[in-house]
C-alpha cells in the first residue's frame, strides 16, 4: 500500500507513520526527499512556522524564545550526512526481535542546511557545569500502555547529546533538506541534524533545547535506545549514540537472476559514525576471496560512500555476494550477528543471494509470465 506523496515507499506502520526506503532503487549520492525513510514514534504535529517558538531553557545565563526568523538571520551551515534508523536491518536479527521490522531501507544520505547549534548554544552561555544538552520534540504521547517499559503517561520525544558533541560542527538545526523546506513528515519547521549518529539523536519538530548539568535519564534515553556495555565487567546501559560501520549491496537484488560470463556491476553504499570510510570489500565466488570495491566520489566527514565492483560470473548457478566496510578508525563491519545490541545496530553481513544462468535462460526467466 502506497501514499501518494511517498511513491515507492515500503508501509512499515501507518499510525505513526513509517515508511522505508527502496534500498533497491538507490542510485545517486543524494536520496530525495520523497524517497527517504519516514522515522515516527508519535504522529506528527501540525505546527504554524509563523507561531511556532524554539525554547532554549535549562542551565543558561539567557533563557531564548526564538523564532524562523531569528534562526535564518544566523550563519547558514550545510552538512551531507547520513541518518540510520538504529533499528535499519532488525529484520535479519535471529532470533526475531521486537520492533518495526526494516529490511535495509531506513537509511538515507541528504544535505541539510540551518544554523549550527552551537551558536544557538552561544546566544544563551550554558553555565560551566554544563554535561548535557537535551532536544525535545513537539510530537508527544503514551508508549506502549501493556509493557513493562510503557512510559509514565504522555511523553514527548526526547534524547540528549554531550555538551562536546552538540558544540561540535556536526550538530545543525536543520530547516531545510536537500534544498528544500522540511517536509512535515521530515520535521518541518526545524529538526536537529547529528553528523555520525543514529537517527534516534535527530530530534523532529524540535520544540525545546535543555541544558542540563546531570545526565539525562529520559525515557528514550535509559528505557529504548540502548545496549549493553561490559567493559567494566557487570554489564551496564549505554545509550545508543554513534552509527556503526556498514555496507550494503543495493544491486543485484536478492533473488536475482544473472547472466553468466557476462559483466555485473555490484553496487551499494557504505558508512560510519564518526569516521570516514576507507574501504569496502566483496567477496563474490563464495571462497573467502575478498577483493576491494571502487569507492566512488564525492567523499565528506558524515556522508556515505557509493561503492561499485564490476565481476564476471565464471561459474552456473548460486552465487552468495558480500560486502564488508572499513572506517578509517580501523572499526571493521562484523561477519556474523553481534551480542549486546538488543535490536538495534544490526550491521553484520548480510549475503546477497544471485543465480548464474546462460544468458538463455536469463532471457526464459525474465520475460515469461
């Protein structure tokens, strides 16, 4: 079932609305806005931009109400980055978890432009004690009444970044998308752009900035949103903050029929958090023999990578195709299902079933219905 304004777009859940992208139809650097991934925890508000106010409050010298008009008169800033569903990929968790079961398309790359949120942060001098900085969204109400998790009554969507990471160039109040105004189902009049971090940080609808001089303890910051951390020995909840490193095959699809002895272009993307990819490697004759994939431009700190690799099938029949990144803080994509993420953070590999047919039969399986 399809929306009209979101051709193409996979229904993962109507109310709230959420859809995923055709991770299939990838083809250019830049996923458009009508292609790109609804992410929904409330359904989303209708806000008047000329009435709407973003309040900065919490521990600050200079409590500020402002409005469009005030953001747009500071510095422009535009950052390509991609955002990650952290939940992109629970579907190939074993065994199945809870939640919306995205397959490979709730993720997408854009360019956003808006003020940086550290002049905002500026404007209103945190106090010395500043730990935290909390964006709270206009969207609100009650989690999932029947479980052990549900919240305390109507909540809004709320998470917090370290006072670091929210002065940092990678933190942008975003009014616009790919060129154009944020779409409501995107955050329109404003959302908040986190350069390397899951979606979960980007904060839609932005209503409220809190600064905080104690970690936040939220809902979605201590009750969702969270692994398990081991380093100390008893495990202990980290919320999830920074993407990890991933690849994925867009084309050949699986399932699909290939023509052997004739080329075929192996194509995807592939990102990180906080580090640049540097290199994306395929393994295509099922032998554990791993050959590099031409990473193609552009290159920037928060965008993904395109990758390409043409391979000439030598062999009938069933071919498993992987894909495995590195970043170039030398964190390397896992083989296989990883321990302590709960359903989130799924970035194993994940093969990509094709079969080499004469180019005969190809044409047989193509074209008879």
């Amino acid at each position: 079932m399809r929306r009209v304004d979101h051709p193409g777009l996979i229904v993962r859940q109507k109310s709230p609305l959420n859809l995923e992208f055709q991770f299939s139809s990838l083809s250019e650097w830049l996923v458009p806005n009508e292609q790109f991934y609804v992410r929904s925890h409330f359904p989303a508000p209708r806000l008047n931009g000329s009435e709407w106010r973003l309040r900065v409050t919490g521990a600050v010298a200079r409590p500020l109400s402002l409005s469009m008009t005030d953001l747009l008169a500071l510095p422009r800033a535009s950052m390509s980055a991609v955002m990650e569903c952290a939940g992109n990929g629970r579907v190939f968790y074993e065994p199945a978890r809870e939640g919306l079961q995205w397959q490979s398309g709730a993720v997408g790359n854009a360019e956003w432009s808006g003020a940086l949120l550290r002049d905002v942060l500026a404007a209103a001098r945190p106090a010395d004690g500043a730990a935290e900085v909390v964006l709270v969204g206009a969207d609100h109400g009650v989690v999932d009444g029947g479980k052990k998790t549900a919240s305390p009554g109507p909540i809004a969507f709320a998470r917090s970044l370290p006072i670091a990471k929210a002065q940092s160039a990678a933190s942008l109040l975003a009014y616009e998308m790919n060129g154009e105004p944020l779409s409501v189902d995107h955050g329109f009049p404003l959302r908040a752009v986190v350069g390397g971090w899951y979606g979960m940080a980007w904060i839609k609808w932005l209503a409220e900035i809190r600064v905080v001089e104690r970690p936040f303890l939220g809902y979605w910051q201590v009750r969702d949103y969270f692994r398990w951390d081991r380093r100390l020995g008893e495990p202990v909840l980290e919320p999830l903050a920074e993407m990890e490193v991933k690849a994925q095959i867009a084309r050949p699809v699986n399932g699909a029929n290939i023509r052997l002895g004739e080329p075929c272009r192996i194509f995807g993307a592939a990102w990180s958090g906080e580090a640049p990819i540097d290199e994306v490697a395929l393994c295509v004759e099922g032998d554990d023999a791993w050959v590099a994939a031409t990473l193609l431009p552009p290159e920037t700190a928060y965008g993904w990578r395109l990758f390409e690799y043409h391979w000439t099938p030598r062999r009938a029949g069933r071919h498993s195709l992987c894909c495995r990144a590195r970043d170039r803080a030398g964190n390397h994509q896992p083989l296989t299902q990883q321990a302590d993420r709960e359903s989130y953070g799924a970035n194993w590999i994940v093969p990509v079933e094709v079969n080499a047919l004469p180019p005969a039969e190809v044409y047989v399986e193509e074209f008879v219905i």
